[in-house]
C-alpha cells in the first residue's frame, strides 16, 4: 500500500490507535547535504504494511498522533538517524522507542549488526540488498523499490519479538528502557549553539585569545551557512582551512586562492563570506580551550589491563564490548576511579560490568587463560594481590 494523499494517511492511522507496536523504517538521501531528506517512511503492524510518500503528503499530523502516543511502542533498527529525521518533520521526539540494533547489542550480537543480518540471525531469512543506493527521492517508485522498502518493516516485527524475548529471559529489559531512554530525549535533537563549536577543533586549545576569537567567528559563520544552505560544512571549507585563516588571516580574495585545501569554487562562492567572518569583531571574550587531561605513560598498561578485563567480561556476560565503554572511559577510570563521569560508572553498566572493573583498580582479581578453553577469565581473591 502506497499513501500519497493526507486523507488515505489519516484513515491507515485511525486503524493503527489499537496495536502494541508500530514498525518503522525510513529511506532517505544524505549525500551533499547537512539534513538528510527524507524520501519513504514505512509503516507496518499486524500484516498491515504502508509507504507513505512524503514528498506528496506534506502534513504528517496523522502520523504524529502515532509516533508521538506514550501507549504505543515504536520499533526501530539503528534508530538514530530516523528519530532525527523525524524530529525534524515533526518537531518532537518520537517515544516510547525499541531500538533493535541496541537491544541486539545487549544480548552479545555482533557489534553494530546490520538489519540484513539480524533478520538472517532471528529469522532465518536472507534480505536483498538490491535497492540499498536507490534515490528515493525520484518519482515514480518502481514496484521492486516499493516492495524492498517495505520488506524491512516487515521483517521488523519477528526480530523484535525475538529480542524481547531474549531479553526478558535474561532479566535484561530494564537495561534496554535504560538505552531507549536516552534516544527520546529532545536534547539530542537541538542544534549545537555555533558559536561553541570552535571548542571542538583540534588545536584550538594552543590558539591565542585573538585567534581563537576569530576562529569561534569563522566556525560560527560556517555551521549558520551549512545549515541555512543545507550543504555539508565541509564542502565550504575544511577544518584545516578555518584554523589557518585564524592564525593567519588573509587580506583578499586573491591571497585566499593561495591556502592548500581550499578550492577554487569555494573561494568563488563563499570567499567574501569568509573574509567577513574573518574580520568579525567578537561580541565579547572568548572562553579558553582547556586541554583534555591527559594520562600518564605509567598508567598506559593499566588501560590495557582493563581493556582485557572489559573485552573478557563481555564476551562472558554476551554484551558488545562497545556498548559498555571506549579506552577513553576506561583511561578516565583509571584516572578518577568511581567518580568518572563515564557510561560505565552509571546505570545497568555499572551494575554489570563497571564494579567489577574498579574491583580489578584494587587488586581483587587476576587474569589468566582457561585451560583447554583459550578464553581469558577473571579470577577473584579475598583479599588484594601484593
């Protein structure tokens, strides 16, 4: 079933307000621009399967009232992008949410596992992949384009049944609504402020309080022009090319065409634009970059140790090792214990996982491998090793 009419729209949905759980999935084209655009949004729930047209229904209001009601659970896989793109049709976030590439990952799936390959996992099922570089935003939709779109939301629902399942048997759910939380919050749908993403360039932090005010203009300047323009910022100019201009500003258009990695139709288009923001009188002072602390070489093998400890704990409990921490996080446990402001000292992680890993700080475990096994297990002791 296609829509493509606000009146079909809203007749699928009023017979949607019943069911449980809604199956999503969108096609969209994100190449050469800084929002994707959105091209098919599909819908399924108890053999009811519809793409529905965005660019011939502009108002999405029926389809609102559903990925918006608090009793209906709206299933996704690899959700981030969709809930983005949806944020932005709709203007709130879509919740409650199931994401099913997360609760994969909460089980010991592969790491980041495909949707194709989650299907074939639960359901034993091979997805073709034929239309994966399809534009869909051309018209018209062949029938094949229409009929893959609409075969992810179909195998959406057993690999969603499949999961909760699992989870529930592994007394994992709560740690799954801890994720899916996170992904309704509406803070991660707001635009950075322009003007603090200068803090983010690496090498700002060994700029001078007047070249780093002129970078914070240039990086502002760049990331109104994106998304106004809705083009990648890097097609204006690259990061290189900002910081160069902070630390050596240039006088006219014909010195810009002389910095490296800066093209000749960027200086044509937005040249002006970038001298202007160049020599930009900052609104006020520019807050300092600090510096992320860095650990010392000393502790380099304690970090080791942990990522041992943390790859073993997780292939042992079945939980992706990337879900639980990055080396950073376990370097800023090192550093700061318990009190680390990381994923792993808070919530199911650091339940499952992150005591553990401080009880390994103190000296109450070991590692070695399991004979015969070839697999690496923590061992406790009762008291610290000397």
């Amino acid at each position: 079933m296609v829509i493509q009419t606000e009146a079909d729209l809203a007749e699928f949905c009023s017979g949607l307000r019943d069911v449980s759980a809604l199956f999503v999935d969108t096609e969209f084209v994100g190449e050469g621009r800084y929002y994707p655009d959105v091209g098919a949004i599909q819908v399924s729930t108890d053999g009811q399967k519809a793409l529905i047209d965005p660019l011939a229904v502009r108002d999405l209001s029926s389809l609102k009232a559903l990925l918006t009601d608090p009793r209906l659970e709206k299933v996704f896989h690899a959700a981030s992008q969709d809930l983005a793109i949806f944020y932005r049709l709709l203007g709130e976030p879509v919740a409650p949410v199931f994401d099913t590439q997360i609760a994969a990952a909460l089980l010991g799936y592969d790491e980041q596992i495909s949707f194709a390959r989650l299907v074939e996992r639960t359901a034993g099922v091979v997805l073709p992949k034929s239309h994966s570089f399809t534009d869909w935003l051309r018209r018209p939709l062949s029938a094949k384009q229409i009929e893959y779109a609409l075969e992810d939301v179909r195998y959406l629902e057993p690999a969603y049944q499949h999961l909760v399942t699992e989870l529930a048997t592994r007394g994992r759910l709560s740690w799954a609504r801890e994720e899916f939380a996170a992904l309704e919050d509406p803070g991660r749908f707001t635009p950075a402020d322009p003007r603090e993403l200068y803090a983010q360039f690496r090498g700002a932090e060994r700029l001078n309080a007047a070249d780093l005010a002129r970078l914070r203009e240039l990086v502002a300047w760049r990331e109104e022009t994106a998304r106004a323009q809705n083009i990648p910022s890097g097609r204006i100019a690259m990061d290189l090319v900002l910081l160069e201009l902070a630390r050596r500003p240039r006088q006219s258009v014909a010195e810009l065409r002389e910095i490296r990695g800066l093209r000749a139709n960027q200086v044509e288009r937005f040249g002006k634009e970038l001298l202007a923001a160049q020599d930009r009188t900052p609104d006020g002072p520019c807050p300092p970059v600090k510096r992320a602390a860095s650990l010392p070489a000393k502790y380099e093998p304690t970090v080791d140790f942990l990522t041992l400890c943390l790859r073993s704990l997780a292939a042992e409990n079945e939980i992706s090792s990337t879900l639980l921490a990055t080396r950073s996080d376990l370097a800023a446990i090192v550093l700061s214990g318990g009190r680390a402001k990381v994923p792993l000292m808070s919530g199911w992680r650091r339940e499952a996982v992150g005591e553990t890993l401080l009880a390994t700080l103190q000296g109450k475990a070991t590692v070695r491998v399991l004979p015969g096994s070839r697999q690496v297990h923590l061992e406790w002791h009762t008291a610290p090793v000397e």
